[in-house]
C-alpha cells in the first residue's frame, strides 16, 4: 500500500531521538505544571521543584500517578498553567458527582493536538479528496471538533453533520456523495439495519472508510462492518483529558493503533500495583501529555485497558502501537458512544421528592443500537389512579437524566418492593447486551 506522512519526519523518527525529544518536553511539561497549585504542591512532595530535577526518563517514575478524582477535585482553575487570557477554548466532561474535569487549551495547544489529528486521517490513506461527514457529537464533547478541525487542516471536504436523525445522515452521504464518516460502532450498524426502511441501498453511496471510537467494540464487529458497506474500518482511541481523538490511530495496515509519542508518553501499568508492564502484556493505559501548555497533566489513569504491540509497522512509522481497547477497569459504562457512571444516574433521581430507595439501570441491545433503561421504584402515594401525574412524573425524570448524561433514556416507574433487593453492596447496573 501507500503511505503517505503528514509530519514525516517526526512520525519516523528513530527511537533514541525520540526518547530524547520527549524527554526534553517533559522537562518544560513539568515547569508548566508547576505553575498550577495541584502540581506545585504534589511534585515538591517527592523533592522535584524545576525541571532540573528530571535528569532522565525514568525520573517520571518519581511522579505520583493523576487520577479523575485529582482533576475534578482542582475544578475549575487548580489546574491551569497559563494566564486565562491566553486559553481560546475550555473542554469539560460530564461531571460524575456534579463536579466535570475541565480541560484548557490555548492556540499552540490547539494547533498541536490538530496536527495529531491530521497525521492520524493521512495515515488512514485519507486526501484532499474526500468528503467527511462527522457524525460524532460537536460541544463540549472532544469527538465531533477534534476530527473537525484536523480534517480541515488536512483539506478534506467536511459536513458537519453531528449524530442522530438517521434518515437525514443517509441522505446526505447520497447527495453530497460522502467517501469518509466518523461514527460510533454501534450507529453504523443502526445506519445498516435502517437502509432499507428509509428507502436507501448501498449503490446510492460511494462509501470507502469509516472511524470508529468513542466506544469499545469488537474485531468481529469491524469484520462486520466492513463487509456489511464494502469499506476499511479504522479504529482511533482519545480521551477528553488527553485533549481527545488523535492520541492513537491505526494506519493502512491496521494493526494497531500509533500513538503519538512526540506528544505523549505512554506506559500500561497493573491496574491493581501500579507496577509497569512490559510490551505485549495487558494493563492500564497511563499517559502524560508533551505538548500541551494550558493544562499538563502528569501520569494519568485512563482505566482504559490495552496492550502495546511489539516490533514496528509495515508503514515505517516508529511510534508504538496499542490494541483497541478491551475494557475499563473502573465502572463507567459506554452507551452508544457516550459515557455514563451509574453514580451520575443516582444523582439526578435522588433529588426528585417522589422518588425512593430503589432504583436498577438495565441496558441492552435494541437492533444495533444500546437501550438504556432506567427502573425507578416511587412512593406508593404517587399511585393513585391519575395517570396525568405519573406520566408527568416520568417525564421531569427523563428530562434530568438527559440534561445530565446527554442520552435519553426510556423510565419505568414502579411501586416499592418491585425491584430486587441485595444485601450488602447494591447491584444497580444489569448490563445485557452482547458482544456482536
């Protein structure tokens, strides 16, 4: 196959001075995260105050470990570097416990992570050519702007289409004759099951890749995509806190997903002993950001679950490639590429009056897409025949969880003593969808 570069020479460039390269960012990482109260306070802990003290690579071993918790607790400036009037843009997560990780970026930090992103569409074989349709979420949301604003730089022709309104996606692959889309699995297996019903066939597009992410899926799913529309399915990985899409991208060969070493450095550690793993071996992703100025962060705990690939790709780009991403090690769930903690659930309805002690979150397959419901036990006085009440009922809780986790869900109400009941520590979460 071709290869094309879109930095070639840091995308090829030798190990050690590679090693070297990063090691000269992590040093003026570390004075920018000195800069904030969090870091100033946690690094001096462990006797580094200036860059001086990271002699080597293996001083990044002396930094305590970044979690969420660290990031929500420093909510919203203790983790700023800069002077806010140098900060063009703000990105924050959903908040778990009502308090989001919020992320700063100023313009070089922008134009960095959007050379990330344009490396990742060249290495997919991607051109001036083709036309993209984004039809992850645009917002606060890191999916729907990264690829965005990196598709652009790359000259791609780009609709902006966002999610949902699946008639209407299908229509404008048609009409504007797409060649390129940016999707979760899960809605272009929905999009395939939709086709016929919505009046549409394979021969009205002329469909050639697909970017899948924002939720874990599996090889068979790809294999099923791919032949399912006759197109190359490309898996990309990004987390919010690591500015978003355009961490790690698989190229032509797909076989592994490059993550890109010049901006981050990568380890997979034992999620239970924080101890470093070697290639090939399954673990937590931590990673520290390189080139980001506004809000560095140090060593942080993905939960994300994958392995490094040894030797180096087909397509001569030296930079490390990890699996796709086979889990999470904590409890957040991915519903249709969006992610939500079941804490975030028991927030919004325990502050609803009617409601009670009980509730369960069941998921599941709804065609290809996930179903999520939400089974609420209320008070028996709210049963009283007036079904106008009830429906009512229904709908303020439907419109809170939605304002806090985007999705709506479907809300069933049930009187007390409905649901099961465990002893000991509560089981809310019945997960039944299937692996495809």
């Amino acid at each position: 196959m071709d290869v094309s570069f879109w930095q070639k020479d840091l995308e090829t460039i030798e190990r050690q001075p590679l090693k070297k390269l990063q090691l000269k960012l992590l040093r003026e990482t570390v004075d920018f995260a000195l800069k904030t109260p969090f870091y100033k306070s946690r690094l001096h802990k462990v006797a580094i105050t200036s860059s001086d003290d990271i002699k080597s690579l293996e001083d990044l071993k002396k930094i305590p470990f970044t979690t969420k918790d660290d990031l929500r607790e420093g909510y919203p400036y203790g983790h700023l570097a800069v002077d806010l009037g140098d900060v063009v843009r703000i990105h924050t997560s959903s908040g778990t416990t009502g308090i989001p990780t919020v992320i700063y970026h100023t313009k070089s930090d922008l134009d960095n992570w959007t050379d990330l992103v344009a490396r990742s569409i060249v290495a997919t074989g991607a051109t001036k050519k083709d036309i993209f349709q984004n039809m992850m979420s645009y917002g606060l949301f890191t999916g729907g702007l990264g690829l965005h604003y990196g598709a652009e730089r790359v000259g791609l022709t780009i609709i902006p289409a966002g999610p949902g309104n699946t008639k209407r996606q299908m229509q404008l692959m048609k009409d504007f004759r797409t060649t390129l889309i940016h999707i979760t699995p899960s809605y272009l297996l929905h999009i395939g099951s939709k086709l016929e019903e919505f009046g549409f066939s394979l021969k009205d597009f002329v469909l050639k890749k697909a970017y899948c992410g924002a939720e874990p899926y599996s090889g068979n799913t790809r294999k099923k995509l791919e032949k399912s529309f006759g197109i190359d399915v490309y898996n990309s990985y990004g987390l919010s806190e690591m500015n978003g899409p355009g961490v790690s991208f698989e190229c032509v060969n797909k076989c592994g997903m490059h993550t890109w070493e010049d901006a981050y450095i990568m380890e997979v550690i034992d999620p239970k002993t924080g101890k470093n793993l070697g290639e090939e071996k399954e673990g937590e992703l931590v990673f520290t950001t390189l080139r980001r100025r506004a809000t560095p962060i140090l060593r942080y705990r993905t939960r994300d679950l994958a392995f490094i690939y040894k030797g180096t790709c087909r397509c001569k780009r030296t930079h490390r490639r990890i699996s796709r991403i086979t889990g999470r090690s904590d409890d957040m769930l991915i519903v249709n590429g969006v992610n939500v903690f079941p804490s975030q659930i028991e927030e919004v309805i325990m502050k609803i009056p009617e409601v009670g002690n009980n509730y369960q979150v069941y998921l599941e397959k709804e065609g290809a897409l996930d179903k999520l419901t939400v089974k609420v036990e209320i008070y028996s006085k709210m049963f009283t025949g007036d079904l106008l009440q009830l429906d009512s009922l229904k709908e303020k809780i439907i419109n809170e969880l939605r304002a806090a986790i985007i999705l709506t869900p479907a809300v069933e109400l049930h009187e007390p003593g409905v649901l099961p009941v465990s002893e000991g520590k509560a089981k809310r979460v019945a997960d039944n969808r299937q692996k495809i």
